[in-house]
C-alpha cells in the first residue's frame, strides 16, 4: 500500500513540475522564456 501512495505522488508531483515548466498560459517557465527570446530578437533586429 505504501508503495501505491508513493507512486500516485511521484506521479502529481511530475504532474505539477510539467504545468509549472511547459503548460499552458503566460505563467510557465516557456512561455517566459519564449517572451525573453522574442524580446532579444526584436532588440538585435532593430535599425537606428
């Protein structure tokens, strides 16, 4: 039984890591990290 539990937390846990790096929304680690390459391109981009 205790094995059981450990699995279905090992596997929330993994749930919750995956929606805090790559779900969906403005709020996961990709999406910001998406938005600091875009900006960075924009600004190398850019002529005076």
């Amino acid at each position: 039984m205790k094995q059981f539990i450990v699995l279905i937390a090992t596997v929330a846990l993994g749930l919750a890591i995956y929606g805090m790096i790559a779900g969906p929304g403005e709020h996961s680690m990709l999406s910001a990290v998406k938005g600091v390459w875009t900006d960075e391109i924009d600004l190398r981009t850019r002529e005076p």
